[in-house]
C-alpha cells in the first residue's frame, strides 16, 4: 500500500472508532429556520456545553444574557441547576422567561474554583435538563472536562459569563471546548400604538459555532414559554433599511 494511501486508510479508521464511540447528538431547535439553520443538526447540541456573555459590561446586558440562558433551559427537560457567587438573581425574571421556580436548584459557591466544580458534578448528574454556571473565566483543560461530563450526561451546560473587573473581559475571547459561544446586547423595544413598553428586544450573536456559521440575529426576549421570537419589526424586513436586517451570517467556523 502506498504510504498516502495508508495515511487515508488510518484516517478512516480513527474517524470510525471516533464516531462510535461519541453519542449521539439531540438538538433544542429555537424554531425559525432563520437561527436553526446555522446550527448544526438544526438546533443548540444537548450534551454539550455552550457559553453566553453580555455585549457590553454593565448590569444590563448580562440580565440579558442571563435571560437568554434560562429561556434555554427552560425548555429542556427535568430540573435546571443553577450554580453561582453572588444571588442576585431575580426569579420572577426568570418565570418570566419560562424558567419556574419550582424547577430550579441554586448552588452558591464562595469561589470560581467551586463554581467550576459544582458545574462539572451537575453535568455528571444523568437527571437534570440543564446546567447553568456563572462564571468569570474558563480554561480549555476546564472547558474539555465540562464537554466531556455534557457529553456522558446529555445535558445541557451554560457557562453563563459574569465579569467582575476588567481583565477578566479579555478572557471570553480565548478559545475553549465550548460547541457555540453567544453574546447578547439590550436594544430598544418596539413603540406600541398604545402608551407603555414593548416586548424586550436582544442583539444575538452567534460568534462561533463548532462546525457551523457564526451569524447575529434581532430577536424579541424570552416568552414564558423560554421561546425567543423574530423582532416583527424586521420579520417582514421592513428593518432592513434602516440597517437593522433580522439574521445576518457570516464566515463558517470550526
């Protein structure tokens, strides 16, 4: 055998024994073809571990963020575990997103470290839906060992991206395990014909999904079904002019 075609062969083979033993994927469609289609098997990967971290800095843009996962998880099934440093979180929000009390289990950590740990045995648990974790930084070894527990369990893992100070920031570019990695900024709400405030509305950036296309998308927040929705402002592309098109994707990443 030539030695290319011996390389090949090996390929083959490694690619065989790899997909054997690697489960099988599920996915949790958002359901618009408008964001499912830049996802692989046509939605987020259960058994996998995903990041999220607000576009900007400030207190806002991560209630955003943190909106945007409990919606996630609110429509996987079985309890959610939420583990975390500081309890600020406001669990009427979180209803509100579809994320009930009464399917929620919180873990305050006094360290990242413990955090870390926490998210890891949560993804270990074969019975929960989802887990989320705040935190602030996250290595590759982490990261692989997050995967890897999402993986055995088929839940799904939240590292839910919460800074404290400013060179913990740089971090969230760095490359991790992670399948996706999202960001999303406030925008303003839609005026309503009658005085009051309009529906909730996010910047969803998709900025890199493993074997997909990273893309952003003008999305409404989180009913309490956990179901985000096209802006209907830019649904019918009447957004489009004034620059604001409702999906827009970009390079393909691995």
């Amino acid at each position: 055998m030539e030695p290319q075609s011996a390389i090949e062969a090996l390929r083959a083979q490694i690619k065989r024994i790899e997909s054997r033993s690697r489960p099988t994927t599920s996915v949790l469609p958002f359901g618009f073809a408008e964001i499912d289609s830049h996802l692989p098997g046509g939605g987020l990967a259960l058994g996998a571990l995903h990041e999220i971290a607000g576009g900007g800095h400030d207190a806002i843009d991560a209630a955003a963020a943190a909106l945007f996962a409990a919606g996630i998880a609110s429509r996987t099934k079985g309890k959610v575990l939420w583990c975390l440093r500081r309890a600020d979180l406001f669990a009427p929000a979180l209803a509100q997103a579809g994320l009930t009390p009464d399917r929620v289990l919180y873990v305050e950590a006094e360290d990242e470290k413990t955090v870390l740990s926490c998210f890891e045995e949560g993804l270990r648990h074969r019975g929960l839906g989802a887990v989320i974790a705040e935190i602030a930084r996250l290595s590759m070894t982490a990261s692989r060992r997050l995967q890897l527990a999402a993986e055995e369990s088929g839940s799904i893992g939240i590292a839910l991206r919460r800074w404290r100070r400013q060179t913990e920031i740089a971090s969230f570019g760095q490359p991790t395990a992670a399948v996706t990695r999202w960001r999303v900024s406030v925008l303003p709400s839609l005026p309503l014909p009658v005085p009051g405030v309009g529906r909730a509305r996010w910047l969803v950036e998709l900025i890199r999904c493993r074997a997909g296309e990273t893309a952003e998308f003008v999305l409404e927040a989180c009913d309490a079904q956990g179901r985000v929705a096209l802006s209907s402002y830019l649904a019918d592309g009447s957004g489009a002019a004034e620059g604001w098109p409702s999906s827009r994707s970009s390079r393909a990443t691995r």
